[in-house]
C-alpha cells in the first residue's frame, strides 16, 4: 500500500486544523449555512435528511486493518455502530454531529485516511478494479496509476470548480470490474503490437439522468503520457463544460454537444502544449509508488484441507462456489465477502463486523482489504489452506451469505431513508426482494443476475446498468418503480432499456419475481444468464411477463 510520506501527514492534517476552524465559526454564527456549504462540502460533509453525513475516501478501494479498525472505532464513537459502503468505494457515515467532525478526520489523519473531494465540482475519489493487484487476468495492478492520479488531482488549483462533479476509474484487468465506460474519464490497461502495457482511454461515460455509455478517445496511450493527458481531457472540459444547467453540465454532454472528433482534436492540442511541462517528475514519482505496490510475500502451502473441507461442508461447498474468484498466485484465491444477508440493508456493516474482517486480513489477508463498487469487501489474498478458517469466521460475525453476484447480492443507494435528493426508497425494495428470493431458494438456480437500485434520477444505485434496473420516482406523492433490462457495467456496458409504466411500493417485488422466474422459462439452458437470454430474445417476452393483463388486452 501507499504510505503517506511528510508532504502527506501535513497537508491533510493542516486541512484537519483548518475546517475545525470552520466549523467553529459555523457553529458560533460566525459563517451561515451558505457561506458554509461549499466549505463542508470541499470536506466531504453533506447536510441529509435528519443529520449531517460524512463520505471517507477510501482511495481506489484499498485499506489495511488497522484503517478497517479506525473506521469501526469512528463508528462506535460518532456515529451509530455501523457505516455504509457505497459504489465509489467510499464509506460514509450517516448520524454525526457537526462538532464532532472535526475529531472525526483527525482520528482518520490517525491512519492515512481523509475526507477530502468526495464531493463538490471536482475529481472525486479515483476507483479500481476491486481485484486490482490479484486478478489472474490482470495486466498490470492499477492502483499505482491510481494513486498517482489521487495525488495529482488533490487540490489541484485548475480543477476545483469545475463544471460538475468528475470522476475516473481505472482497471488493469481484461474483465472490466470498474466500470469504466460509466465514467467521466475510464482507464483500460491494454498493451499494443509490441507488447507494451499503456491505456485505452475512454471518455465521456456517466449514469444519472442522461445515461451513456463513453467513448474511445485513444486507443494505447502510453503510460509516461498518461497524466498530461488527463490534464489536457479535465483543461478541455473545465473549458467547454455548461455552467448554465447543471443538468447539462458533465463531460458526457460536453461529448455530446461538440461531438467527439472535435474534444478529440482540441484534447490533443492542449495535451501536446503542456506535455513538455511534465519535466519526468511524475515518473519519477509513479516508480517510487509502485514500488509501495509490490505484490504481498506469497506462501506454499498443501490445498489438501481445503478440497476435505469442500467435500465435508455442503453450506461452505456453496460459498466457495459464489464468493471466490481466481487469483493469480497459485494456491490463493480472492474472497469477496458478501454485505447483502438477506433481508439486511446493502452495504452497510457494524463496528463489530468490521473489526472481524480487519482480523481475518491480518491473520489470513496479507493485511489487505478492498472495498467493491458492488458495495461488498474482498479480501484478496487468501491461501486455500485457510479458507475453512476464514468461512468459519465470518459465518460466526453474520458474514457468510453465499449470494456474490446472485439475485440478492443487489446494489442499492440510501433513497429516501436518508438522502435528501431521493424520491423514493430503495433500501427497504432491496430488502424485500433479497428476502424474497431466499424463501423460494431458487437464487443458485437463476445464476448471475445483477439488480441495481436508484432513489432518484441521479443514479447513484447504477440501476442504468443492472441486468434488471430499478428506479424509484415520486408520481403525486406516491413511490413508483421503473424497470429498465439489459444492463451492463462490464467491458460490454449498455444501457438499460425502459420495460413500461412503473409498479408502486406494494408491486414492484412481485413484478421482478414475476420476471425473474419467467426468465427460468426462456433460457436455452442453466448456463445461460439473465442478460444473455435478455441479448437473445429481446425485450418483448420480458414485457409480456411483466404487464400480462396489457399483453392479453392486445391480443384481443
């Protein structure tokens, strides 16, 4: 992992030193809430539907134990016990008290963490492939062009009014687990004809209410040019962006309005005025972060126990089924530790349970956990040998649940329970059709389908690319859930596609039953997935499936 270095330690405690100043002011009167917000925010602080809410950094996903700790031991003592992970690897906090923020990022100045730029018109926390460093079909680990990325864009002076929020993903893998194509700026390691790792860079992606999906700006730019060129896209935006309608003002409508030959031609413009300036420093730089990157110290051990263990335990047989991926390191494997027990709300885990995952990290991890765009915690480095032992652990701590990538493992956004934007729930839907579908204990049966839940147009629950996407609306005063199809955040991202009118609160569980068991019926075999059946057939049977009485009054 990146260690903070001087510069570091006394950059993010001086901005520590600085808003507890303002908050004092605000506090006393001195500052009012306009003249505050844009402080708070520049600090991660956003004023919600019953109390303030602190968003935390967790850059590209990374932490060790003892940042795993800390988050916990701010939970028990400023907030409620628990937090909540969302889909920009971030945890947030949703009861603290103005007062008490200040302790709060001190207390993660403790452990080399922040709050700084997780939100406001500026670049955002930068995410990874949640498998960075451990995937078996990994290039290259990302997350030292990541961090490079982090502290270039930190306070950067050029960038912090931007038009609109922007944000970047990256990925070093050939499986897209980041998705990137959803991004302002996404970052696909590729190599060329002579082999050399660099970048596809993809630009003008994003969800909320003018879905797309982004576009190849360069095919294979080379790793030493990649920062001045991610200097020239954001120069580019920072200057044509709309600042007349924040609902046109990301970099997909920017995309869209000027077309992409010509962002193409005045990025390359700009990009080679300035690549001069970018003396070597930055490489230099890079070489010096990798270096705190360097995969973990690998052991040999037998596997023999693990095999026994598969063949004694059917109920740890199907976690490993579901929850672990293939690891580069011969012997290892990647654990994805499920935040969705049914029934529970997606993403959030206790004080205690983070604390349980901080051990196993320790103990069996290498010391290293990610946290998910999925809203869920991996551990990517385990033996086989001790994931009896892991398994064990976490079913103790409630953490066991079997459904990686299932029809209950459902990313949902906090909607109306807490946000002050949303206009509708999404936790309590989430809960509803988690649980659901664990009565009929058919969710292995289905296989890999990908719900995806919104409160508001502003998509932060990605449903835009859900195999099956929901979006809750206000429709006079009542809750109303749309349901988009065909969704898809990987390396081949679409937009969903509208199915009908919406379902209210009461139908919109027994409308996704109604559809997910239908989709039993019109696949060509067990392995054939929700969205491939989707590709295949079209939208017209799903339909039919969801709105039966419309489908029989047609065909009288």
């Amino acid at each position: 992992m990146y260690k903070y270095n001087d510069f570091d330690e006394g950059f993010v405690r001086s901005r520590v030193a600085q808003f507890r100043g303002q908050v004092e002011r605000r506090i006393d009167g001195s500052l009012t809430e306009d003249e505050f917000k844009p402080l708070r925010l520049m600090n991660g602080l956003y004023l919600q539907l019953h109390a303030y809410m602190l968003r935390v950094a967790v850059p590209y996903g990374t932490l060790n134990s003892g940042q795993m700790r800390q988050l916990a031991y701010i939970a028990d003592k400023w907030d409620k016990g628990y937090g909540h992970f969302t889909t920009r690897q971030n945890i947030q906090y949703n009861w603290p008290k103005l007062a008490d923020v200040p302790d709060m990022l001190s207390a993660l100045a403790d452990v080399e963490m922040h709050a700084i730029q997780t939100s406001g018109n500026t670049i955002r926390n930068v995410t990874a492939d949640h498998f960075a460093g451990a995937a078996a079909d990994e290039i290259e680990d990302p997350r030292a062009i990541a961090e490079l990325l982090r502290q270039w864009s930190t306070d950067h002076p050029e960038f912090q009014f931007l038009p609109r929020k922007f944000k970047i993903a990256v990925t070093g893998a050939t499986e897209d687990r980041a998705v990137t194509k959803a991004h302002d700026i996404g970052l696909r390691m590729v190599r060329n004809d002579a082999g050399e790792p660099g970048f596809e860079v993809i630009v003008g992606g994003g969800l909320g209410r003018t879905p797309m999906v982004g576009k190849v700006l360069r095919e294979f730019l080379p790793k030493a040019d990649l920062l001045p060129y991610c200097e020239a896209i954001v120069s580019v935006y920072n200057l044509l962006g709309r600042r007349d309608n924040k609902y046109k003002a990301r970099i997909k409508i920017t995309v869209h309005e000027n077309g992409l030959e010509k962002i193409q031609a005045l990025v390359e413009e700009r990009f080679a005025s300035i690549r001069e300036t970018f003396s070597g420093h930055d490489q230099a730089l890079l070489k010096d972060i990798e270096a705190a990157f360097a995969p973990p110290a690998y052991v040999e051990k037998s596997t023999d126990g693990y095999e026994a263990a598969r063949l004694a335990n059917p109920a740890f047989r199907s976690w490993t089924d579901t929850n672990l991926s293939a690891h580069k390191a011969d012997g290892y494997a990647i654990v994805s530790i499920s935040i969705k027990k049914h029934g529970a709300t997606p993403g959030d885990a206790t004080s205690d349970q983070m604390r349980v995952m901080a051990d196993l990290a320790e103990k069996y991890g290498h010391n290293e956990l990610r946290i998910s765009h999925e809203q869920n915690v991996i551990l990517p480095h385990v033996h086989k040998s001790d994931l009896a032992a892991v398994y064990a652990a976490l079913r103790e701590a409630d953490l066991a649940t079997a459904n990686i990538g299932l029809v209950s493992d459902i990313i949902a956004c906090p909607g109306m329970d807490y946000c002050a934007l949303a206009t509708a729930r999404s936790i309590p839907i989430a809960q509803e059709i988690a649980t659901r579908f664990d009565e009929l204990k058919i969710e292995h049966d289905i296989g890999q389908l990908k719900i995806k839940i919104s409160g508001c147009i502003n998509a932060c629950g990605h449903h835009h690319v859900g195999h099956i996407g929901i979006l809750g609306l206000d429709r006079a005063g009542v809750e109303n859930y749309q349901i988009t199809l065909g969704g898809d955040g990987t390396q081949t991202t679409s937009i969903g596609e509208r199915a009908g009118p919406g379902f209210s609160a009461d139908e919109i569980v027994p409308a996704i039953e109604r559809l997910v068991t239908g989709y039993l019926d019109l696949r060509t075999n067990a392995d054939e997935t929700f969205l491939q059946t989707y590709r295949r057939l079209g939208m017209a049977p799903f339909k039919a499936i969801l709105y039966p009485a419309e489908d029989k009054a047609n065909a009288a």
